[in-house]
C-alpha cells in the first residue's frame, strides 16, 4: 500500500474523522477552527485518495483511511479507537 503524505493539518482532520463516526465539513471546521474552504479542500483530497466516503448527513471514514490514521498519528487514543472499529 502507498501511504500519501499527509501534513499536521489533514492528520488533525483525519484523527475527528476517527473519534466521530459521521461528521460534517462544517463541525470539522469548528472543532478544529480550520476555515470551512480549507476543511472542504482537504475532504476532496481525502475522497480522492479513498480515506472518507461521502454519507448521506456527513462524511465518514473508509478501512483504508483507518489503516492510514493507525500508521500515521503517533497518539496512543487514536490507535486504540482504530483497533476498536
């Protein structure tokens, strides 16, 4: 597998899309207080490499995306809640 490089900021994104099962673009940007066209630009980059899937109400994270946050988010909460799912 090719893991894409990811930088602090889509690592940030990406470890919400783990702690929450279905999340908007506009709660990603409150909690992480990233501006919303930021946040929809690194969504699109994210759906294009497979790492979230667009729901009905949301966005949620795909199994490659899980591998990808659990090889790359060195943070102890994170890789549990990948091991959990």
């Amino acid at each position: 597998m090719i893991v894409p490089h990811l930088n602090r900021r889509d690592l940030e994104v990406l470890g919400i899309f783990i702690q929450m099962i279905l999340c908007s673009a506009y709660k990603i940007s409150k909690i992480t207080n990233i501006p919303s066209a930021s946040i929809w630009r690194i969504l699109v980059r994210f759906s294009t490499l497979g790492l979230i899937i667009k729901e009905e109400r949301g966005f949620k994270v795909t199994p490659r995306g899980l591998v990808i946050a659990y090889l790359l988010i060195d943070k102890d909460y994170i890789r549990d809640k990948v091991a959990e799912r």
